[in-house]
C-alpha cells in the first residue's frame, strides 16, 4: 500500500512535494516505486469503471478492491461502494 504522504503527492523521505520527478528534489529519494504503485491504482480503478460500463460489475468488484489495496481514496471508496451495490442486485 502507497505510504500516506505519498498518497498526497509528497515525499516520504522528507515531505516535500512531488516535482513530476523520479526522484525528490529535496532530498534524492527514488520515488519511481511510489509512483509506479499509484498508476497502479489509477489503471486497476480505470478497469473498475470500465468494467461497469460494461455491466461486468463482479469484475469491477475485483479491480477498485485492488486499486483500494495499492492506494486508499476517497474516490476509489465511492467506486468501491457504487460496484458492490450493482454486483449485489
């Protein structure tokens, strides 16, 4: 799962705010992992809403569960919440 810090956009290291960099700018941290586990969720959410577009709601169960895994949001819970209703109709 994505640190807190790194889940708002800042460095775990030393708390200073991503720059679009691989690494802080701060401080030298490799912040490549963090950001490859953020597309990560991003892609796994994109499959959710695809997903339900297309009226596969158990597969977008499965998709924004593991995007919620990687990277809790507040989007993501909402996603999460919309999917398991329509997975239980």
């Amino acid at each position: 799962m994505i640190p807190d810090t790194a889940a708002t956009g800042r460095c775990p290291v030393c708390q200073a705010r991503f720059r679009g960099a691989t690494e802080c700018s701060r401080c030298g941290a490799d912040l490549a992992p963090l950001m490859n586990l953020a597309i990560d969720a991003w892609r796994a959410r994109a499959a959710a809403r695809a997903a339900l577009r297309a009226g596969d709601y158990e597969s977008a169960v499965t998709h924004v569960a593991r995007a919620q895994r990687i990277s809790s949001t507040e989007c993501g819970r909402r996603l999460q919440l919309i999917a398991g209703a329509l997975a239980a109709i």
